[in-house]
C-alpha cells in the first residue's frame, strides 16, 4: 500500500514578488499603490512614460488596445472588489511585467473588464519599475505564507537583488485559505516532484533566470 502524507500548507503560489491578497489588505489599511509596490520589490525605481507608451498589445496574434489589455488582465488577476489601490500596483505590475518579457505572456488575461479596473489602468498608464536602469522581473502571486520566498529558492539562477524574499505580507493570513491540509500518496508526490521540476526548469528559461 501507498504511504500517506498530510501536510500543513500556508498560501497559495509561488510566493515570488507581490502578493495580491496583501496588497489588497495593505490598500485597506492606507497604503498607496507605489508603497506597496516598494514593499514587495524593494530597491527599484517607479519610472513613468509620459505618453509614449504603446497604444496596442499583441493577444494572441491581434492587436488590442493597451488599456483593455491590463484591464481585462487586473480583473482575471483580481477582480473589480479588490481596493483601487492594490488595483492600481497589479497595473504597474503586469505593465513591467510585459515590458521586461517584450510580449504578453505569463500572465491571465481575462475575457471582460469592470470600470473600476479600467479605473484603476487608466491612472497609472504608463509607469513601470526598473533596477539599474531596465524594467524588472515583476512577479506576483495570490498570497504568501506571511512573507515572500526568495526567487532563487522557487526557480534558481542568480537571482535578483529585489526579489530575495523576505519581505512580510502579513494580510495574507486574513485569507480563508491562508492554511489548509493536503494529502497525498508516495506515488502521487513522486510524479508531482517530476512534473514540477520539468516545469520550474522551463520557467527559469523563459525568465531569463
């Protein structure tokens, strides 16, 4: 018979860079979108393109308008009812995210949009991180464990000076989920390990790790 493994999980994914429930629970307590954004990736540099940004994105071979774009991405990432705020750092996130990767990939990108993520767009259109001069590996993830994981734990490499982890998201254990039991079988665990590490190895290659 298969052994059984129950384990205790706290967060949910990778844990690399912003945490989206946290940045929700620090909006409600006051904090603007670039403090958070600081918070989660500490030592970059909030940049604005003063209306020189693109006017369209590429989405799956056609070209959309760039505000229906990270519109349609906040709310798949989000949602309408997370705070204008934290709406706003997942805006400047993706749009860093899609300047760094030179295309819109990696990220869940929604068939609507409500007017407060357009909202949310529409007043930040523009601004990017950067270190060193070169827009950031701007990651994020639904909620933390209490804190970020540091990138070379979850996918190796190198790493970056702003994503070594750490940094407290201590909201994130407002969530429902925050901690929860997961069992699992020898064999399954076993194929689960294979899958991943095939996977995070793909990943660490598309990013440039």
């Amino acid at each position: 018979a298969s052994d059984v493994y129950k384990r205790q999980v706290y967060g949910y994914g990778h844990g690399v860079g912003m945490s989206q429930f946290g940045a929700n629970e620090f909006a409600k307590s006051g904090w603007n979108y670039r403090e958070i954004l600081l918070h989660y990736f500490p030592g970059v540099q909030m940049q604005k393109m003063d209306g020189c940004y693109p006017e369209t994105l590429e989405v799956n071979g056609q070209q959309v308008d760039t505000k229906v774009v990270l519109a349609r991405i906040l709310e798949k990432e989000m949602g309408g009812s997370y705070h204008l705020e934290a709406l706003k750092a997942q805006a400047v996130a993706a749009y860093t995210y899609i300047l760094r990767q030179n295309r819109v990939t990696g990220v869940a990108i929604g068939s609507t949009y409500s007017a407060r993520a357009m909202q949310a767009v529409e007043e930040v259109l523009g601004e990017y991180m950067t270190y060193n001069g070169e827009p950031i590996l701007a990651t994020f993830f639904a909620y933390s464990a209490g804190k970020t994981a540091d990138v070379r734990t979850v996918w190796g490499g190198s790493g970056y000076p702003y994503l070594q982890g750490g940094c407290t998201s201590p909201g994130d254990k407002n969530h429902k989920n925050y901690k929860t039991t997961y069992t699992i079988t020898s064999e399954a665990l076993r194929s689960r390990v294979t899958v991943s590490y095939t996977h995070l190895r793909a990943h660490e290659t598309s990013l440039h790790l």
